[in-house]
C-alpha cells in the first residue's frame, strides 16, 4: 500500500451552480476534516463518460504518490452497477463500474508506475465505509465520498469491499493508422478557449511519422488543412489555425488567440488526420 498524501481530488459533470460537489465535500470533512480536498474539475458534459476518463487520465500523475481520485460521471446512479475503488500507479481510484478508470487502469497496467504492486480492486459494499442512508440518485456523496474519506484517514482498501476480478470496459476512441493516409483520430474534448484536443498522442506521432519532421507534418480537420507542428500557441501569427502537442501529451487543434471551435464551427468528435 502506497503511503498516503492525504490529498483527495474530485472531478465531476456537477458543473458549478447546484450543491452537489459542497455536499460531497461536508462528508468528506466530517469522515477525515484533515484531508485535502482538490477540485479537478466539475465542467465535464453532463453524462460523458468518455470526456471524463480523458481528463482524469491526463491529470492523475500530476498529483503526490497515494493520492485519492473521486470520478462522479456516473448516468447509471441508482443501478446495479457497482462502485469501485481501486489502487493503481500508487495512487487510489473511486469512480462507477463504468469505464470511466479505463484510461487510468491501462497507464497503470503499461508502465507498472514508479514500480507499485499490480492493480486491485473491490466493490465498495461495507456499511461502515459509507453513509447510512443511502440516495439512489447521488452514490457520488454516500458512497464515493465516505470511502474517499476513509482510505485517506487509512483504512486499507479490502476492508471497503469484496475483489472484483472483470470490470466495465468502456468503448474509448483510439487513434487508428495506415500507412497511406497517416493517423486519424477524433475530438475527444474541448477546452475553455475552445482548443480541439484529440485522442492522437504525442508518442503515436513520434511513432508512426518517423520520416517527418515537426514542420512538414501535415493535419486535416472539418475541410481545413494545415501544415506543421507548433511549439506553442504564440509560434504562428494570431488568427492562425495551428496545431501542436498540448499539455496532456495529445494534438490539439487551436487558433493563436482564437477559438477553433467557432472558426472550424466543429466540435467533439470531428474526425482528425496527421500525415
């Protein structure tokens, strides 16, 4: 078992206006008034599974070794689906049964992180560990929260709950490539300023366009072309359609101080190509 950061991070579809994540956050205090509390985000589209398992996938790494992530997306609350809680890359995981740790747990599973044992996970099933008065329409606050609280305080993670051996799979989009037309992906997410993040990473580019250099590579998107890999936002002139590997370590597509969303008139799941 990792040793502990006492830090816990949320990342929801709650959005900012309702009570929900403040409600998730009183439990938390009252369980372990000690722990961290971080917000990740709470600007997921309402039920994206998907757009969710990107962002935390993107973010976990940056936070200490032994840090618990809450993930709220959940559309199926009040179902038989389970509630996990899982130890991965030294870090804890409590999200649905939904997919949403999909990325997380193939990261994980690909680099055995910083040498930490192998994936587990159980079902969190123990009365003790969540509220005694459970909402079917809200597992983030009675279940999530209590457990995240009680792995932070130190409760090891079997006493949660039960092994579970299979998991949700969740149907990601994944870059695919020939040798013909190069590599294309989609729009998985947008951002604030309206940048067009792909699933095609930095290491798929380095990968399959071996032969090109930064500056002859070549991106399609919504019937507009382009031509090289910018360093930063600012490297092309404002207005520019561009692209370049954001912070996540995926292509983006942007305007330098523009949005692409409303030049390309496009969004999430717009076909991209690099060749």
């Amino acid at each position: 078992m990792p040793s502990l950061s006492g830090i816990i991070s949320i990342i929801t579809d709650f959005g900012y206006d309702d009570v929900y994540v403040g409600q998730m956050k009183g439990v938390i205090a009252q369980i372990d008034p000690a722990a961290t509390v971080i917000d990740l985000t709470h600007g997921v589209h309402p039920q994206d599974i998907v757009e969710g398992a990107f962002l935390l996938a993107g973010s976990w790494r940056f936070f200490p070794t032994g840090t618990v992530h809450v993930a709220v997306v959940d559309p199926g609350v009040g179902s038989r689906r389970k509630i996990l809680a899982a130890e991965a890359g030294g870090h804890f995981f409590v999200a649905p049964d939904n997919g949403i740790l999909e990325l997380v747990f193939e990261y994980a599973e690909r680099n055995s992180f910083r040498g930490s044992t192998p994936i587990e996970i159980v079902s969190v099933e123990n009365p003790a560990c969540r509220l005694p008065d459970l909402s079917v329409t809200f597992h983030g606050r009675d279940i999530m929260a209590p457990a995240a609280a009680h792995l932070t305080r130190g409760t090891d993670l079997t006493r949660l709950g039960p092994t579970v051996a299979g998991r949700v799979r969740l149907e990601i989009p994944r870059a695919t490539f020939d040798s013909k037309t190069g590599i294309t992906g989609e729009v998985v997410f947008v951002d604030h300023f309206g940048n067009l993040v792909t699933n095609i990473s930095r290491v798929e580019i380095e990968k399959r366009l071996t032969s090109k250099s930064a500056k002859d590579i070549r991106f399609e998107i919504a019937e507009k072309n382009g031509t090289g890999l910018s360093r930063t936002y600012s490297d092309d002139k404002p207005g520019k359609l561009l692209a370049l590997i954001g912070s996540m370590d995926l292509l983006e597509i942007a305007v330098n101080q523009g949005n692409a969303v409303e030049i390309l008139d496009t969004g999430k799941g717009e076909k991209v190509r690099v060749y």
